[in-house]
C-alpha cells in the first residue's frame, strides 16, 4: 500500500519527506559543511572549485551557483541546511525568504508587518487555479 | 522529591537572538516582542526553577543528515553553543543536569518511549533563544537546563498526540526522582510560520490563538491534530508546534495561565508565549 501523502496540495509548499531526503542526502551535507568557518571561506573563495568535491548533481550545482532556492527544493534541498547559505551569503532568513516569494525585501517585510501571507486561498492547489 | 511546578511555551525564531545580541532590542520593530516577555523575566527571577526541562528541535546544528533522533535527551555536563553559520551566538555555555537526565531516560524508556541519549552536542537557537528571552543577558545562565531535541526537520515529525502522552512519561520520570527539585518544562517553537517556497510568510492568527486557547484548556483534544493540518493552516514549519504538547501533557490537566503574548511578525514567524501554572 502507497504512502499517505496529504499535504501534496499544499500550495507553494514542499514538504521534506522521505523521498525528498532520499534526492537531497548529499546536496544538504553539502550545505551541513557551511556551518564550518573555514568551509565557508573556501566555498565563497571558489565556489565552484568547493562544490565539486561533493557528489551532488549539475543541476543541483547550478541551483547553488544561481541562488535559485526554490530549484533547491525542488532538488531535495532543506530549508534548514540551506539557511547555512543564507548565512554565508551574509543574508537573513527575512531575505533569504523573499528571494523564495519573488518579492523583494522591502514588500515582503511589508507584508509580514501587515499580518503575514494570508491563509484564505492559501490552503489548497486547487484554489489557486 | 522533584516537582514540575510551571511550564512555559514560547517561539525560538532565530531572529530574535540576532536582534538582542546586536542591542536591538529598543527598535520599533523589535521592541513589542521584548516587552511580551518583560513580565515573564519578573516571573522567572521570582520562582528560580532549578532545571529547566527544554523541548527544542535541532536546526541541522547538531544532527546533520547522518543521524536524524525523533527524540534525544541531552544527559551531558555541558553544552556549547554552536556555530549555525554567523558565528556562534555571544551566550553562555549550557549546564546540564546528567543525573536527572539520565534517571528520566531510564523511566521514560521503560515507559515505552524510545529516546536517543547525547552525552555530547552543542545547542542552536532553538533552545538559546527562548533561555535569552526569559533569561536577558545574564554571564552565565542561572539555573541547569536538559535539552530535549524532537526531529521535525525531516517529515514525519512524531505526532502531536504521541508529544502528549511522552508528556506524561517525562512527569511520572521527575515526580520519580527522590532529589528535592522545582522543575519547569519549557515547549519552544512555532507559531505559525512558512520559512520556504512560494507561500513562505504564511500566518494564521485565528489558528493560532485557537491552539493557544486550546492548549490551556484542551490540550487532549489539541492532540488529535494531524500533522497535514498544522502544515496546511500553520505553514510547513509551524508544525513545530507539536514540541508544546509535550509540555503540556507534563503538566496537571488544570493549569492557571499566568501570562499570554502574542505578536506578529518576528522576520517571517508568529511569536506566540504562554506561561501555565500547575494547580496542584
């Protein structure tokens, strides 16, 4: 019998489940590496010279390069491993957050002092299409 | 022999260490958040717990992918304070208390609750922040605290209803405990709150003064939430809230709420407080 996996319809939203830490073992050790002081000096010296001593993936590489976090995610990535990039960036989650959202810093912090992301058509894919 | 005599429920948001440890704390932005907790720090100064039972989740500080503990007790002497990727933050070391620690572990697991024993680790702000928050800015931290780390960073985190009842097993283990102790359990995390992907910056302020009135009143009840809900209405992360059912299930079934704070936003996450007085 499959899995239950009812938070698949969650909007915007990937849920770091089993599968997701299966694709993205490597990819968070990676990031796990940046808590290290050292480990960040050399990543920021070369970045791309210090991701290929990891076995992770091109596209994963790419993403990292890119910034792009919600590729990241997509590629088994871990807020919470990735949050160690943020900090290496020298960038607060606040940041880090919006760069997610597609807004910049400004409006998202504008809309977290308004009260957050509303949850009224925010619960379920479906409502969004 | 040990009592629980309160337990505390607080957000652990990152941000807000950043913030006091950079004297931030008179800001217009972060200024409100202090002064939720300035009757708290009166409150704690005057009941000077011994141990401090601290239910936190580890944000890949001290467990990286390798080895990822539903549930893990810290029964060490000390622990450091880790660096989560800006240093670590200017706080003191952690002082344990190994003999409580490990006397729980025992009773807990024979009451079937399997729990993974450290020795060795260093604590992140899921469990430095909420100490700052009631604690200020002291050199060393006043009182002994075990750290009680719960996974909720790799899905499942266990359910809410199984924090509950471990809940419980936590309060049979101290009251077990022949050593004359005033012992708080602090839950930490949450409230409602969406770190990533597109809906990043999700709140719910109706959820979360639900829970909070719930967990005062009908903390079983509360405890039948499924994981889908809190990720749902409360954000992917704000399933953190599943730590303060632990608390809640160690103390009495009627508890006097003392104090209750509840602020948005602290960066992207509700902060939300309560302090719960057992009746007994």
């Amino acid at each position: 019998m499959a899995l239950e996996k009812p938070y698949k319809d969650i909007p915007g939203t990937t849920i770091f489940d089993s599968a997701k830490a299966r694709q993205g073992y490597q990819l968070n050790q990676f990031f796990y590496s940046l808590m290290r002081a050292e480990n960040r000096e050399r990543f920021l010296a070369d970045e791309s010279a210090y991701l290929n001593e990891w076995n992770i993936t091109d596209d994963q590489k790419q993403a990292i390069l890119d910034r792009d976090y919600n590729r990241v995610i997509a590629l088994g990535g871990n807020i919470y491993f990735f949050a160690k990039l943020f900090f290496t960036d020298e960038i607060s989650f606040e940041i880090g957050a919006s760069m997610m959202t597609g807004v910049s810093q400004k409006e998202y912090r504008n809309m977290m002092l308004a009260g957050g992301r509303p949850i009224d058509g925010n619960r379920y894919i479906e409502e969004q299409e | 022999m040990a009592r629980i005599t309160a337990g505390v429920a607080t957000s652990h948001v990152p941000a807000i260490g950043a913030a006091l440890d950079h004297g931030k704390t008179k800001e217009d932005y972060w200024a409100p958040i202090f002064q939720g907790y300035e009757f708290s720090q009166q409150w704690l100064a005057g009941e000077k717990p011994d141990v401090i039972f601290l239910v936190y989740n580890d944000h890949a500080s001290a467990f990286d992918m390798k080895l990822i503990p539903t549930f893990a007790i810290g029964c060490g002497e000390q622990f450091g304070i880790a660096d989560e990727g800006w240093g670590p933050r200017p706080v003191p070391d952690v002082t344990g208390h190994p003999d409580l620690a490990w006397h729980i572990s025992q009773s807990v697991i024979q009451q079937d609750f399997d729990l993974t024993i450290i020795n060795e680790m260093k604590v992140d702000h899921g469990l430095t922040v909420p100490l700052s928050l009631m604690y200020g800015q002291p050199d060393a931290w006043p009182v002994q605290v075990i750290p009680f780390a719960v996974n909720v960073v790799l899905y499942p985190a266990p359910s809410g209803r199984r924090c509950y009842e471990i809940g419980k097993a936590i309060r049979r283990a101290v009251d077990s405990f022949d050593e004359d102790l005033n012992v708080q359990i602090w839950g930490t995390g949450g409230m409602s709150h969406q770190l990533q992907g597109p809906r990043a910056g999700l709140i719910n302020k109706q959820f979360d003064n639900d829970f909070l009135d719930r967990l005062v009143t009908d903390p079983d009840g509360l405890a039948d939430i499924p994981h889908v809900e809190y990720m749902r209405e409360a954000g992917s992360e704000g399933v953190e809230l599943v730590m303060w059912l632990i608390m809640r299930g160690a103390l009495d079934d009627n508890v006097h709420e003392l104090h209750r704070f509840y602020h948005v936003p602290a960066s992207n996450t509700a902060v939300g407080h309560l302090i719960l007085k057992n009746s007994s």
